[in-house]
C-alpha cells in the first residue's frame, strides 16, 4: 500500500496507515516530539513585569522632560506688572494737561 | 488619557511581548521592544484617529521596531537559505534563536528558513491558533497554514532521518 501524503497521515493519526507501516509510524512520532518541544518552550509565555514597569518608568522620566519651563510665563507676568504700574505712575502726571487739552478743543 | 493607556498595557503587553519573541527569537530583546512599543503607544495614543483596529495599529508598531532593531543589529547566524534573495523581513528574522529551556525548541527552531521561525514559535505562544498568528504577523491565513504544514513536515522528516543511522548502527 502506497504511503499517504504528510497531511494525510496526520489527519489519520496512528489508527491509520501509520499502523501498518514503520517509517510512517516514525514521522508521526517524530511529528509529536516537534509539538511537544515547541508546546514546552512557547506555551503560556507571557510579559515579565518588568515590561509594563519598565515602559511606565521611562514614560515618567520623557514626561518630565517635556514639561513645559515656567520662565516665559514669569517673563510674561513681570512684562505686564512693569507696564501696568508705569501707567499708574505717569497717568496722574499727565493727566491736568489732557483735561486742558480737552476743554481747550470743547 | 492615562485610563486608556492601562487599559492597553494590561489587553496587549502580552501580545506585544509573544510577537516581539517570535521575530526577535530571545527574551532579553522582547523585553526591550515590547517596553518600547508601549512607550511609542503611549504617545501616539492622542493622535490615534481609528483609522485601523488598535491591535492592527500596536502590532504594526510591534513589528516595525522589531524590524527596525534586527536591521541595527546583525544576525546572530546565517542560515543556509541566505543565500537565496528573499523578503526584506524573512531576511532580516534571519537571528538564531535563543531560549534557556527546554534546548530541543531552540535546535529544531534554528533549523527551520527564517520565514517560517516566527510563525512556528507564535503558533505555541497562542495556543495552536491559526488567525491569530495570521492577525499578528500580518500574513493571510492561508501563508500562515501553509508555513506551518511545511515547517513542521520539515522537522519531523529531519527527525526521522537523525534516527536511521543511530538505530542501524
């Protein structure tokens, strides 16, 4: 009897061809030695949890780098405070000359 | 923001870190890639519009550092199919494998062209299943059977020939 095709003799599995004859037996053998490795090594492998750590760690660090500088804010907040009290300063100086200008042109 | 980004690392780390062993064939590096993928993940999250599924999206990101890292480093060894021009990333998933336990997986692995490494080892990192290692390495389906069909015939044949000599001797 001729030997079947691999895919046919796994769909057989032993009961089949296999058992009446040796080499086919072999394969199939040889077919379970493969899965059973691969099944040792490979089944339920799952992150460490050094991954998520790790990942959350360097998050935080890039985080803090990216951080926005507060110095133009404060460059911003000490510009207007100068020119606010500028104008308070010279408002009242100046002020009579424009009531004159004013009643001058009314 | 930071909700959603929980919610990724405990739905895909292991995913990330299964496809990242696959391609990459030792833990060490997965660990690597599978930290830095999250890190990329986390700051495309606020740019991510749905244009594909999230998994397609993490995934292609997982492969493409994966990609990226094999091309910095070169591989381990060469294995006898170098020779024949083939896909830029079945060349590059051309490093041996590397895993502690048990030895027989890494030998027979090592043995196998580089294309049909990674869906091999995937295949038993997600219990058996076809889609998902077809999902994961963004291969159809049908490539992915036929990669196994043909990567296991090849182990268990080389098997066999092993121990004709040792059992005639």
């Amino acid at each position: 009897m001729p030997c079947p095709d691999f895919e046919e003799l796994v769909r057989e599995g032993r009961a089949g061809h296999a058992a009446q004859c040796a080499e086919c037996r072999d394969l199939l053998e040889a077919l379970e030695a493969v899965n059973a490795a691969f099944d040792a090594a490979f089944r339920g492998v799952a992150a460490p949890p050094a991954v998520a750590a790790g990942a959350r760690a360097r998050i935080a660090r890039e985080s803090c780098l990216r951080r926005p500088s507060p110095v133009p804010e404060i460059l911003d907040f000490i510009g207007w405070a100068a020119t606010l009290t500028a104008a308070a300063l010279l408002l009242p100086r100046f002020l009579p000359q424009l009531e004159e200008l004013l009643a001058r042109l009314g | 923001m930071e909700e959603a980004f929980e919610g990724i690392v405990r739905d895909y780390q292991d995913k990330i870190f299964r496809l990242a062993f696959s391609l990459m064939g030792e833990r060490a590096a997965a660990e690597e890639i599978a930290q830095d993928v999250l890190v990329r993940v986390w700051k495309g999250l606020p740019g991510f519009r749905g244009a594909s599924s999230l998994s397609t999206w993490i995934y292609s990101i997982t492969r493409n550092c994966c990609l990226s890292a094999l091309h910095r480093a070169p591989p381990r060894t060469v294995s006898l199919d170098d020779a024949a021009p083939r896909h830029a990333a079945e060349r590059h998933a051309a490093a041996a494998w590397s895993i502690p336990e048990p030895p027989g997986a890494a030998a027979l692995l090592n043995r196998l062209p580089a294309r049909y490494r990674a869906a091999a080892a995937l295949f038993y990192m997600e219990d058996q299943s076809y889609e998902e290692v077809s999902r994961l390495l963004d291969l159809p389906l049908g490539t992915v059977k036929t990669y196994l069909f043909q990567a296991r015939k090849m182990l268990a044949e080389e098997l066999v020939r092993e121990r004709v000599p040792k059992g005639g001797a």
